[in-house]
C-alpha cells in the first residue's frame, strides 16, 4: 500500500509568517544616520537587499531605500566594495 503524501503549494516560506521588523518594532520613520540598521538590508557588494529576501513590506522597502541612498550620499554607506 502506498500513502500519498500531499504538499502544500501555496507555503512559499518555512513555518511561521515572516513579518516586516520594522512593522513589528512599530518604527515610522527610517534613520538614515542609524548605519547599523541600514547595513543589515545590504548585501556583501553594499546593494540593497531584495524585499523578498530581507521580508520587509513595501512600505517600509521604500523608506529604505531612501534612507540608504540618503547615507550613501554622506558617504556614510559605500556605494560599492
Ligand atoms: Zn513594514
């Protein structure tokens, strides 16, 4: 006897929903000074990261961007290694 295993197609992602951190730390605005926070949505070559990647909402994914092209633009983020 077989038994049929059944997948789920609509589970994109590994158990338990992944939520935007800035939504979930209720933060409205981006600091643009805050480096540390910035560097950890940038990849090895200093890119931003893909918001399918780092699980940020749209929102949020734009302030971003902003915010890091605001650093780079004061030098205080490279704009590549
Ligand atoms: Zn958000």
């Amino acid at each position: 006897m077989s038994k049929k295993v059944i997948f789920s197609t609509n589970q994109k992602h590994a158990p338990g929903k992944r939520r935007c951190t800035f939504c979930t730390n209720q933060m409205k605005d981006i600091d643009y000074k805050d480096i540390g926070t910035l560097k950890q949505f940038m990849n090895g070559f200093q890119k931003i990261k893909n918001r399918y990647y780092s699980g940020v909402c749209l929102r949020h994914q734009k302030m971003l961007a902003t915010g890091i092209k605001r650093a780079r633009h004061l030098a205080l983020v490279p704009f590549t290694n």
